[in-house]
C-alpha cells in the first residue's frame, strides 16, 4: 500500500500548526508556533487575540512545513484539519486555509475531530492494540473513551463541569501564578505534601464520569480562609495536594474502566498528559495491574499538528472526504 503524504492544518485554541506525516504515523515535519506569551497576560487564552495571531502566522507555519520535509504542495496527497471542537473564530482560520489549498492544488480536503488527532499522537510512537481505553485530558476535556477498533470511539465518561486542565489553570490563578498554570502547578507539586486531604470527587459507584468544580472551589476556599486568617499558605503543599486528588480520580477511574471493558492498553492524551504525577500515578497503577501503558512523548502532548495527520489516515483510507462547504464546528461530537 503505498503510503500517502497529507500536510495537516491545527488552529483550534492558542497554537498554529502545520505539519507533513506520511502514512499516518511517519513525521516529515511538526511546526507549532504558541501564542502563549500573547494571552499570558490577560490570564487565559482571549479568542479574539487567538484568531488575529492565527491569521498573521498560517501561511508562514504552513510554508515551513512543507519546506522542513522537504515536501512540494503539489507532491502532497491530501489536505487535513481540525474542523472542531474548539474556538470557532481560531477553527476558522485553520479551516479556511485547508479549503484554499486543497481548492488551489486540487487536493481531497480532511476533516478531523481535535480530540481524534490527541489520541492519535500515540501512534506516531508506538503501535495501537485494540481494544482499548484512552484517558483525555486537556484543557477543554476530560473524558475516557473505548476504543473496540481503529477509528472506532464510544465516550463511556466525561467531565460534568469543568475539564482537568481548566481547573489545573484556575487553581494556578487564585496562586497567582501566570497562564497556562498548569505545568506551574505540576513543578510546584514535586516538592510538596499532601497535607490539605482536599476530597476525591468520585460520583456514583458504577460512573466513569468525573466532576473538578467541587475540588476547585475546596483550592479556593483554603486560600481565601488562610487569606482571613492571616495565616501563610505554602503554595507548593497546596499545589502537591491538588494533584494528589486529580491524579487520585484521574488514575482509578482510567484503571477500573481498561478492567472492566477488557482493554489491552491504556493511552493518555491531551495536554495534562505531560502531567508528571499523572504519568507517574498511572506507570506505578499499570505496573501493579499488568495493564499496558501508551504515553505520548511530552512534545505530542500538547496541540500540535502532527496529531492531526496522524488521525486523517482514517478518513483518507475509508475516502470519506469533506467537500468545501466544511464549516468550523465549535462543538463537534467525536
Ligand atoms: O491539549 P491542550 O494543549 O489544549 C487543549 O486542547 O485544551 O491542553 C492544555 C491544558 C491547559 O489547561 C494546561 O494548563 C494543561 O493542559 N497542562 C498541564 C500540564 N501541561 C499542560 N496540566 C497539568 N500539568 C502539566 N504538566
Ligand atoms: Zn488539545
């Protein structure tokens, strides 16, 4: 079979990237330009400024992309990008670049779900064994989703409120600390206690399902009462007691779900992936289970394109191109 070449295209929150994957699986090249510092300073990611920076970045990130792989557009087989979830004027800009290149070149044009193309960065490392159980957790999800086959996904739970990495990041703002919190929060923990005993949010017995708000608030609360108290909080305890909770849900729940559906791997993705307590929580669970771990290097956890032409090999092999009417699908199911 021969191998296809597909140029992927990611601009769904705050990164603008371009990458060229042959196969599915094999990096020619992964250009990721952050907008971090930009938002930094209004403490979280402000759409409007995420849209303008991808719209001054796309063409450039793309062109790198194919000039690091040495790649010419016409030598490209297809077209890939992130259609949702996600921002939908930063989506926009992604997709509306993706239409003109594959309108321009003559190309099939790819949509691919974000979420997809997460849990795909583990197959540019590793081979998948279906079926499986992969653990998302980002910014804008937490869910765990079976897997019985390649391309195949069922949300067995979600998030009821907010999302791992947005508590991780609120967390971070009632300490003070700058945007994206949560790899602050991540160094701090290293060298703190438990010594909170904030609670474990388990929700009913059978639930795969996960709830962060009630554990936020008990975060902002201890500093709001110490606050009054005058009493000094010592961040990196509180930090390191925050993490032992998410870790603690995060790590159970992902270990009775492969259990019980009978997975053959536990993935993780998303960008509290790179989470060091979590990858160490979860090596530590599997290792006692004898239950196979598949963890994406930390440069795949977050958003980045690469993932995206690691995904499209599905949508390509089954023919199912989009046509361009594709619209930005802020809140596509996956
Ligand atoms: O997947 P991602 O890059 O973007 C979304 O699709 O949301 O995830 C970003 C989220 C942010 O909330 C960020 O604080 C969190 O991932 N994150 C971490 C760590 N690195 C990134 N959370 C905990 N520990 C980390 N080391
Ligand atoms: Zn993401």
């Amino acid at each position: 079979m021969t191998q296809p070449l597909i140029l992927a295209i990611e601009s769904s929150c705050d990164e603008t990237a371009a990458a060229v994957v042959r196969g599915g699986t094999d990096v020619l090249s992964n250009v990721v330009s952050s907008q971090i510092e930009s938002h930094k300073r209004f403490g979280g990611v402000v759409p409007e400024v995420a849209s303008r920076h991808h719209v001054e970045r796309i063409t450039y990130v793309i062109d790198d992309a194919l000039t690091e792989a040495g790649v010419r557009i016409d030598e490209i087989d297809a077209i890939a990008v992130t259609e949702g979830p996600g921002l939908v004027g930063a989506l926009l800009v992604g997709v509306s670049a993706a239409k003109a290149l594959a309108f321009a070149h003559g190309k099939p044009l790819l949509g691919v779900h974000h979420i997809a193309g997460h849990i795909y960065a583990n197959r540019l490392e590793q081979e998948l064994r279906f079926p499986l159980v992969c653990l998302i957790a980002s910014g804008g999800h937490t869910e765990l989703i079976y897997m019985p086959e390649d391309g195949v996904y069922e949300v067995i739970g979600e998030t009821r409120d907010d999302a791992a990495g947005e508590a991780y990041d609120k967390v971070a703002r009632t300490l003070k600390l700058p945007y994206p919190g949560g790899p602050r929060i991540d160094q701090l923990a290293q060298t703190g206690q438990d010594t909170f005993h904030f609670p474990r949010i388990w929700l009913e017995k059978e639930s795969y399902d996960f709830s962060f708000s009630g554990l936020k608030s008990s975060v902002i609360n201890a500093v709001h009462n110490a606050e009054q108290r005058g009493e000094v909080i010592i961040p990196e305890d509180l930090a390191a007691s925050f993490q032992a909770s998410v870790v603690e849900v995060l790590v159970t729940k992902a270990i009775r779900a492969v259990k019980e559906k009978g997975g053959k791997q536990l993935l993780i993705a998303g960008g509290v992936a790179a989470n060091r307590g979590l990858r160490a929580g979860l090596t530590e669970a599997c290792s006692r289970e004898g239950i196979e771990l598949v963890i994406p290097p930390m440069h795949l956890c977050g958003d980045n394109a690469a993932m995206i032409g690691a995904a499209a090999i599905h949508p390509y092999r089954a023919g199912r191109q989009s046509t361009l009417a594709m619209n930005a699908e802020p809140g596509l199911d996956l």
